[in-house]
C-alpha cells in the first residue's frame, strides 16, 4: 500500500508539472504573438503616416530623412537592454508594459522595409518565417536531446555574424550580404529550438507568481527577437525589391 501511494503521489506531482509547464509556455507564446502583433500594426501605421499621395509627409522625413532616424534605429535597442537589466527590480505589470512599448518601437523602426520591398513578399516572408519558427520551437520544446552544446555553437556565430555585418558595411559586398543572410537564417533557426529548450528548463513549480511572470516575460523577449531576426534575413534573400 505505501509503495501504490507513493507511485500515486509522484504520479499526481508529475501531472501538476506537466500542467504548470504547460501554462508557463502558453503564457510565453501569447505574449510574443501579441509583442509581433503590435509590432505589425506599429509598421503598418507608422508607413501610413508617413506616406500622402505618393509622398513623404513631415511625419515620414523626419523617421526615414532626418537624423531622428538614429533615434527610431537605436531606441529599440536602447529599450530591450533596458529591460534585460531592468526586469527584476521591475513589477510584472511594468516589466510587460516596456516589453509592449519595445515591440511598437520595433514596429516603427521596421515600417522602412516597406519602403525597400514589396507588401506582398514582406506578407510572404512573414508566414515562411512563423511556419518555419513554429515547426523549429516544436522541436525544442518536445526533444530530449540537450542542445545547450548547440547554443553555445551557435552564440559564437551570431557574434561572427555581427562582425561580418559590420564589415560589409564597408565594402558592399552583394556576394557577402547574400551569405550573411543565410548563414543568418541558419543561426536563428537553430536559436530558436535552443532558446526554447532554454525558457521550458527555466520552469520551476515553486515560483511565485511574480518570478513566474517575469520568466514568461524574458522567455516571449528572447522568442520574439529570434522571430524578428529569422524574419529579416529571410527577407533579405527572399524579398522583392520595389
């Protein structure tokens, strides 16, 4: 009778895990969905307030002209380290309203594509990417192999990636951007079941809910900039220009 409850007991705290992790990863992709939604309507609007009759308005040259650009260019990136830094001293209401604020900063500094390529192939890129980026953080969420040795791998690319980016800035290079954009695709791919594999192991069933909902906040954060990265630099190589 003691072994049958103990089997009993085990059996029930594992499907109270199953169930909380369950939640956790909800929680983590809604909040990302909802993130790359704002982004959307954040580019969509803000290209529709800068174009009039063909032309660029006073809205349009200031974010794409004058050297407020920067500031739409650097400003995200200026939050999501601000947020990184930030979020355990922040509340969780506060820690998701900066990440709403992040993503419709993004979506302003994004609304350019719309100048460089066409709105039917940036549609396109879009669903390629959430299919691709569904399937990938399927894997890592549902396979038993430990992919941190992956991850480190592949961390070590990106910053070569960063490097060689940089570079070509300098020299132009239309046969390096074209392989910096799949080597990029390659990278974010794999990053995307790593950092999943990463935010599932993060669960813990004793967390509190405000620890919980900052892990779910941080975990939408790095799923959402994996999205974004595997979606530019399948644009870059995929996209039609105008």
């Amino acid at each position: 009778m003691a072994d049958l409850r103990n089997y009993q007991s085990r059996t029930q705290t594992g499907e109270m895990i199953d169930q909380g992790l369950r939640s956790y990863m909800l929680k983590v992709y809604n909040l990302m969905a909802l993130g790359l939604a704002i982004t959307g309507v954040a580019a969509f609007l803000s290209f529709q307030f800068a174009f009039a009759d063909g032309q660029l308005t006073a809205f349009g040259q200031a974010i794409y002209l004058s050297p407020l650009k920067w500031v739409v260019i650097l400003a995200p990136l200026a939050m999501v380290f601000f947020l990184s830094f930030r979020i355990n001293r922040m509340s969780v209401s506060a820690a998701q309203t900066t990440f709403w604020i992040y993503a419709a900063l993004v979506g302003l500094s994004l609304s350019s594509l719309l100048l460089i390529y066409t709105g039917q192939s940036v549609v396109q890129t879009f669903f390629i990417t959430a299919a691709s980026f569904g399937a990938l953080s399927l894997y890592g969420y549902s396979t038993k192999r430990d992919l941190s040795a992956m991850g480190s791998f592949l961390v070590m690319g990106l910053f070569g990636l960063i490097i060689a980016s940089v570079v070509n800035i300098f020299l132009g290079s239309s046969a390096l951007q074209f392989a910096i954009s799949v080597i990029g695709v390659l990278i974010f791919a794999g990053l995307t079941a790593y950092d999943t594999q990463r935010i599932k192991e993060m669960y813990y069933e004793a967390d509190g809910a405000e620890v919980m909902g900052r892990k779910a906040i941080m975990g939408a954060l790095t799923l959402y900039l994996d999205f974004i990265n595997l979606f530019m630099f399948l644009l870059q190589f995929m996209g039609n220009r105008k």
